[in-house]
C-alpha cells in the first residue's frame, strides 16, 4: 500500500501541487479550492506542502458524528462522503495538519482523496517535494537523503582542511 509523504527541503513554494490539485478535483486552476495548502514561512526562506497524511489513526475520523468519513479499502485513504457529511466540522478541529477544509460558499468540507490513488499534486510536483510510494521505498528515498547531505559535509570539511 503506497502512502503520501512531503519532503519539505525540496520544496520550492511555486504551488504547482495546488493547482494540479485543483483542477484534478474541481475542474479549475484556483489555490482556495486545492485539497494541498504550501505553508510558506517568509522569514526562514522555507515552504511547506501540508497535505493529507491519511493517518493511520485518524482523529478526523474519530469525531465524525456520521461516519462521513471513511478508509478506502483500495487506496487506504481517508475517504469523505458528501451525503452522510452534516457539515459540523469537527474534522477540521480534529485534523492535527489542517487538511480538512471549510467551502463557505457551498457549505461543504472536503479534503485529499488521492486522486483515487494517482495523486495530481505527487504528478506535477517538479521537484518530488510530494511523494507517493510504499513506507519501504520513502524510508530508502529519506536514507538516501541524509547519506548525501552526510557525503556533503563530509567533503565541504575536507576542502577547509585543505
């Protein structure tokens, strides 16, 4: 079973992932419909994807009072219902990444599906600041990572001794 993971030192903050998000899921280029939000934090010069994690114990579904929320049984993902969903948001309060949105205008909630288990943020994320994969294949991809950053220190030291 794949599962999405962010990589945040890749990120570049150019909210690709939202459009392609956006127009997957509602048909049209527009940041404020994305299920994906990039926390850009100016300060630091860093830039977050905050995607849906599909928790594994998800307090989102905990609190549903109408079982809106679901796990598919094909993609894992945290599935929503919008016929049970009685629009109370209490998934929003509970969702610890603030995946969960609020649509005021068509009183709704919604979130990531996973585009059904072919994820349109993971596809146009030029710089794979969005991964899809299995937990074996992100704990190599995250090991590589760090052994690169490890082999860059390493020789950045040795120049200076020079």
């Amino acid at each position: 079973m794949k599962i999405l993971d962010v990589f945040p030192e890749r990120c570049t903050g150019c909210q690709a992932c939202m459009l392609a998000c956006s127009f997957a899921t509602v048909g049209a280029f527009s940041l404020t419909k994305a299920r994906i939000r990039v926390a850009k934090f100016e300060e630091d010069g860093v830039d977050v994807p905050m995607p849906c994690f599909h928790c594994e114990k998800a307090p989102c579904l905990a609190v549903c009072p109408t079982r809106a929320l679901y796990r598919d049984k094909d993609t894992d993902a945290v599935m929503l219902d919008q016929n049970k969903c009685i629009g109370c948001r209490l998934c929003m309060i509970a969702c610890p990444f603030g995946a969960v949105h609020y649509d005021g205008v068509n009183k709704i909630v919604y979130k990531c599906d996973l585009c059904y288990g072919d994820p349109a943020c993971v596809r146009f994320c030029e710089t794979k600041a969005i991964v899809y994969d299995t937990p074996e294949r992100l704990a190599q991809l995250r090991w590589e990572g760090k052994a690169h950053e490890v082999a860059a220190a390493v020789k950045e030291k040795a120049l200076v001794r020079r």
